[in-house]
C-alpha cells in the first residue's frame, strides 16, 4: 500500500508543508498550453510568486486542496 507523500515548498532550503501550487509557463522554453508547477508554504506563496510574476512566467496560484493537474492545464505532479 502506497502511503501518500506530504507536498514540499520549493523554495530553496524550506522543508515545510505547501499549502499552494503556483502554475507557470516560460514562454521562451515551452509550448503555450505547457505548465509547470511550483509549491508553497504560506511564508513563500508571495515570494514565489513575484518571483515568477516579474518574468511574466505565473499564470495562477491554486490552493493545494483544490489543484488538480487536468483544471490548471499542467503536466505531471507538482514539483
């Protein structure tokens, strides 16, 4: 029986709970209905995201309860 894994923050060095999955697209690098996912914990929801807002690469930030791969477009798992 598989046992299901916590979501990570991606921020660098942060090992807590993510609570968001920021949705983006680098539109020099992938097809336009390609996405890519990044998690967050609440301390680095906002930094993340401006991170990725400034390059024009975010497209959304979706609560991880209600993120699911197939209604924000995305492929594979969050990451």
């Amino acid at each position: 029986m598989d046992t299901p894994q916590t979501p990570i923050c991606s921020a660098k060095g942060c090992r807590a709970e993510a609570g968001w999955v920021l949705v983006w697209n680098n539109p020099k690098l992938h097809t336009p209905d390609r996405r890519k996912t990044w998690l967050a914990c609440d301390e680095h929801r906002e930094h993340l995201s401006q991170f990725l807002g400034v390059r024009g690469f975010l497209k959304e930030v979706v609560a991880f309860a209600d993120w699911t791969p197939e209604a924000a477009g995305a492929t594979g798992e969050p990451a």
